[in-house]
C-alpha cells in the first residue's frame, strides 16, 4: 500500500510498505477515507518531536481518521465490512493501574496512532484496528465530520475536567481547530459566554462567527484589559490553546479568584513560568489536559444529533497524493487554513 512518512524536518515522502494485516481476532482491518493534520502532526513535521517523543525516520503521522471497514478478526462483533467508523486513534491496554483508574488516556502502556515508540499513524491506504477504536457512523455523517470527532472530543473532554457550572464565563486563548473544539464543547455543556483570542485575525472572525461572544488579537490590543472591562470581577476558567507563554501569563490575569488555567495546547518549548504571587493570592488551579478521555463517543452522539457542526473547521482539502502541500499549509498558516483534511 502506499504510505506518506515523515523522512526529516519538513520533508515527507511517499512510499509502498506492506499492506497490514489482521493479527488479533478483535481486530479489523479499515480502508482510510479521510484524515486530519493535526497541530501535534505539524509539531512532528516541523521540529521532529513533541516534548519527549521524538521522531525516528521513516515515520508516519496522522491520527484523526475516518474510514470503511474491510474485514474483520473472528470475535469482532460491532463492526462488518462495508461500515463507515470514526477511529479512536487512543490503544489502551486496560490492565496497568492507570486503566483501572478509568485513566485510559495516561495509559502506562498506551499505544496511539502517529506517536513515536507508539504507533504508525493514519496518513496510508489501510490500517488495522482493535474493534473498539472503531466506532460506526450514521448515513447522515460525512467522513469529514468523522474525523473531526478526534479534536472535538479533546475540546469536550477539557471542558468537562474543568467541572464548570452552567453559566460559566470562560476565554480561549487560541483559535485553531483546539480552540474552536472548546468552543463548541462550552456552547454544548451550557457556557454563558466565551471570548476568544488569536494572534491572526482571520481566525479571530471564524470564532466570532463560530459564537464566541468576543474576540480579539493580542499583538494588536490589550485582550486582558478588554475583556475585564465585559467581565469585570474575572472568568471562571481559561482555557490556554496556542501553546504560548503569553497566553498562559493573560490567563493568570483573566481569573476570577478560585479560577483554573486549563492547559490544552501543546507548547514547543520544555518550560513554563507564572508569577507565582498572583497565582497564590488568586488561589488559582492550574489543570493539564492529556488528549481526552471517554469523549470520543460523546462527541460522535453530538455531530450526529447536529448540537454541534464542525464542518466549518474544514478550510482545505487535499488529495492524498498532495499530502505534504496539506502540512506545508498548516505549517505555515497559509490561506487563511483552519483545518486542513486529507482526502482519500
């Protein structure tokens, strides 16, 4: 089958490797329909590693998929070929302390779909699954919006660990797929008011039109002073999607007294640093957030009612042949891209 891997910094390749095959009786082989470059996908492409997982070539990355199902292992009950599935690209094993926990999502054993010393990702022609990463769509959802479940769940999955009450006021710091993701999540689990931030300003006009009740760039105006003159005793939560220290420094500011910093972005850097007196004096919780947690099904129930529409997300598509014109896009925030998808 034909494959595109990572061969160095910027640069992929396309290639023919072996087409994979079901080993496992729980497992089932997937024809890929679509896929998402993700901003972690990017990481990889543009600096080989993320933190900790570093890159070794050939490598191929992508995790956020949809596909049809080919053939199934022998005790595969929930799936049949010719199904259309949303992949949960997360592989827990479901026996360390973790799993037991109900903490598949820091898994000491953890196999996940693109991750160095993991798994090969999704950017090829076939795949091979356990059964319950692979979760059936309805007619009425493109394979588009399916592959979009991944981000959402992560935006779903934030919110809820956040533990906000309806009618909370939160920001976003961050206006990328992440960031709308949390958007949507907030809209859904009953927020009264969202505002939203980026440093590029077509993205800041998608959140406004996405319905953020306010949004603005931080390298052009004071968002901290802007926003507290809307909310002036502080929000309850900001949520930090772009990865930056200045974003985490406005969210410091942004609380109310007793507010959390909700880390979602994925920072190139290896440190972080707050003032620490205003963080004591405002009591202020600081909450990481690894990828998501038994969201995936969540955030497919809602796509699938319409209480959330992410095809919006979806500013570019590329065929697969074109796959690293797709990165170079998203790399470079050319064209005004939000989500690049490619297209099998």
């Amino acid at each position: 089958m034909k494959a595109f891997a990572l061969t160095g910094i910027r640069r992929m390749a396309l290639r023919d490797i072996p087409d994979p095959i079901i080993t496992k009786p729980n497992q089932a082989l997937l024809k890929i329909a679509a896929v998402g470059i993700c901003g972690s996908d990017v990481h990889y492409y543009r600096t080989g590693r993320v933190g900790s997982q570093i890159v070794r070539y050939p490598f191929i990355v992508g995790h956020e998929c949809s596909a049809v199902v080919c053939a199934i292992g022998k005790k595969v009950k929930k799936v049949k070929p010719g199904m259309r599935v949303a992949v949960e690209p997360a592989m827990p094993c479901h026996a360390c302390d973790q799993c037991h926990m109900g903490r598949e999502n820091t898994c000491r054993n953890l196999g996940f779909l693109g991750c160095p010393g993991q798994a090969e990702g999704s950017l090829c022609e076939y795949l091979v699954m356990p059964e319950e990463c692979c979760l059936p769509i309805p007619k009425s959802m493109t394979f588009e919006e399916a592959a979009l479940v991944e981000p959402l769940s992560i935006g779903l999955y934030a919110f809820q660990l956040a533990k906000l009450k309806k009618g909370s006021r939160i920001a976003v710091l961050g206006s990328g797929p992440i960031g709308l993701s949390v958007l949507a999540a907030a809209h859904t689990e009953g927020a009264k008011a969202v505002y939203m931030t980026d440093i590029r300003d077509y993205r800041c006009a998608i959140a406004k039109k996405a319905g953020a009740l306010w949004s603005g760039n931080p390298h052009k105006a004071g968002i901290v002073p802007a926003i507290l003159r809307k909310d002036p005793l502080g929000l309850d939560a900001v949520f930090e999607c772009a990865g930056e220290q200045e974003s985490f420094d406005q969210a410091v500011d942004l609380l109310r007294p007793g507010g959390t910093v909700v880390m979602v972005g994925i920072p190139e850097f290896d440190r972080l640093s707050f003032t620490i007196d205003k963080a004591r004096r405002k009591e202020i919780a600081i909450l990481n957030v690894r990828r998501q947690n038994h969201c995936t099904e969540k955030a497919l129930k809602y796509i699938a009612q319409g209480k959330i529409k992410p095809g919006y997300m979806v500013t570019h598509r590329f065929a697969f042949k074109d796959a690293q014109k797709g990165f170079d896009f998203v790399d470079g925030y050319k064209d005004g891209v939000v989500k690049a998808m490619i297209l099998f």
